[in-house]
C-alpha cells in the first residue's frame, strides 16, 4: 500500500516538475527534485519485489501509459497557467481517460455485471432436452480455419455440458455483419469446433443467418417450438447473459442461464493497476456496450 502511494505520488510530482522544467534554478524547484527523488528511491525501497517494480515501469512506458503521462503534463500545465475552462477540460479528460483504462473500475463493472449468475454451476443445474450455445466464442486462424476465440470458453462449455451427459442436443447460431468482418458461418465455426471435441454431428442443430442476439432469441423461439422443448439452457458469456435473458423474454421463452467465461475478479491493490492499460480499456468498453445494449431492450 505505501509503496502503491509513493509511485503515484512520484508520477504527479515528476509531470509537475517536467512543466516547471524551465525554473529548474529556482529554490522551489530543486526542493520538489529533492522530494520527487526521495519518492523515486521510496518506491524501490517499499516495493514488495523487484518484478513488480519493473512491471510499474514497464506499463507507464506502455502507449496507454505515455498517453496519461502526456494528459498529466497538459493537466498540469493549464492548472498552472491555463484559465479555468482550460484547466477544467484538461483535468475532466485525465480523469475520464484515467476512469475508463483503470483495473479496478473495469473489474467492478464486470463484476456487477455477472453477479446474478457468478454463482451458477452449469454442470450441477439438471438436465436439458438442448443446449443453445450464441455464436461469437469462435475465430479464425491466419489459415482460415477455425479456432476458440476469447469468448471460447462458451463453446468448450458446451462440449463439456454433452460429454458430461447434461444434454443431447446442442445449438449453436450465429454470422458475421456484412461491413464489419469477412463473410463468416459462425454456426459452422463452432460446429467444426465441436466435432474436434468429440461432439457428434448428430447431436448439433445449426441455426444459420442471425447476426445479433435480438435474431438469435428469434430464431430460438422458432426452432424451441418446433422440437417440442422443454427445458432448454443458454450458454453465453457472464457480461452477456443479461442482455441475452431479456432478449429472450421478450419473446416469450424461459431459458436457464448456464454462463462461461467469467472473469469478475477484482485485481490486487498496487501500483501497476493504477497504471492505465490497454486491456482495462477493452473489458470497459465490453462492459458498457452490454450496459447499453440492456437498457435498449427495455
């Protein structure tokens, strides 16, 4: 914890000095240097371990990192000499850009986004006469074939759920939008997926042509009445599973959730997570965009 207060602190302190750089003569100055090197040296000395120190380091000089270096010297700067429209605008976006790249607040977000269904066991949920799988867990590889993707988790799941006798029938569904990928099956990417799984092709119903979750939940209800189902589970992401429930429900099925790739921990408190990251900015935004997509549902 101190040692996470000394870097921060020596962070502001080092873009504060580097905008003063031109009265390095004066007697203030060279007493902020003095402090500003005192901290440099608190860190190494409180710092829990070399390797973590070096990952601070190391993710300041980052793009995502130099550009909040960058905002704070401009933050700085205008509080100094800036008027106060300038200095509230260069301070809102800091802070925005430091909210939006920040671990802990991408975290908690995530979090609250799986709470409902964190504590869900697919594997201890009963049977079901089929499985609905969304599309999206799958990519490409550079060959053309494919491959799990970041969301895979979803469809290891459901090979998972038919090896462990939870159904006998699974579903998958899903296609690329034209103008934002090549032309894609995404049913048949996770069909291929599967069957290197040990999936047989008997056990998996392709749903082709949705290309959002809105046309999957249709063609759901569509397929769900003609077999005859009746209790059916939906895998999907955790951050997703809201949205996909509503999506659902709105045409009248009553799907149980079974949720895949969960990743709603809360990091470590330390220096490097305050530090803005590439990856933090990613899981904010996946975080917002389901946060959005709900309240149009509604």
């Amino acid at each position: 914890m101190l040692w996470t207060l000394c870097a921060v602190a020596s962070a502001l302190l080092g873009a504060r000095l580097w905008s003063r750089r031109r009265l390095a003569r004066t007697a203030s100055w060279r007493l902020e240097a003095l402090v500003f090197a005192l901290l440099i040296v608190a860190c190494g000395v409180f710092a829990p371990s070399v390797m973590l120190l070096k990952k601070f380091v190391a993710k300041l000089v980052m793009p995502a990192g130099l550009v909040a270096c960058g905002l704070t010297l401009v933050a700085v700067r205008s509080w100094r000499r800036g008027r106060w429209r300038e200095r509230a605008l260069s301070l809102t976006v800091l802070l925005a850009y430091v909210a939006l790249s920040n671990e802990w607040l991408a975290s908690a977000l995530t979090v609250r986004l799986e709470r409902d269904y964190a504590a869900i066991d697919p594997f201890d949920s009963g049977t079901f006469d089929a499985i609905v799988v969304l599309g999206g867990g799958t990519g490409l590889t550079p060959r053309g074939g494919p491959e799990l993707g970041s969301a895979g988790d979803r469809v290891a799941l459901g090979a998972e759920l038919y090896r462990a006798g939870v159904t006998r029938t699974l579903v998958t569904s899903g296609a690329s939008i034209a103008g934002l990928d090549v032309a894609r099956d995404l049913s048949w990417e996770t069909e291929t997926v599967w069957r290197r799984l040990g999936v047989p092709q008997e056990a998996i119903v392709r749903v082709e042509g949705p290309r959002n979750t809105a046309e999957e939940a249709e063609a759901y209800r569509a397929l769900i009445t003609a077999r005859g189902w009746r209790r059916v589970g939906l895998v999907t992401s955790g951050t997703h599973m809201r949205r996909a429930l509503l999506q659902t429900r709105q045409r009248g099925l009553t799907l149980l959730p079974l949720p895949a790739d969960l990743r709603g921990r809360t990091p470590q408190l330390s220096a490097p997570a305050m530090v803005p990251d590439a990856q933090a900015f990613l899981t904010m935004q996946q975080g917002l965009w389901e946060v959005l997509g709900g309240a149009l549902v509604r």
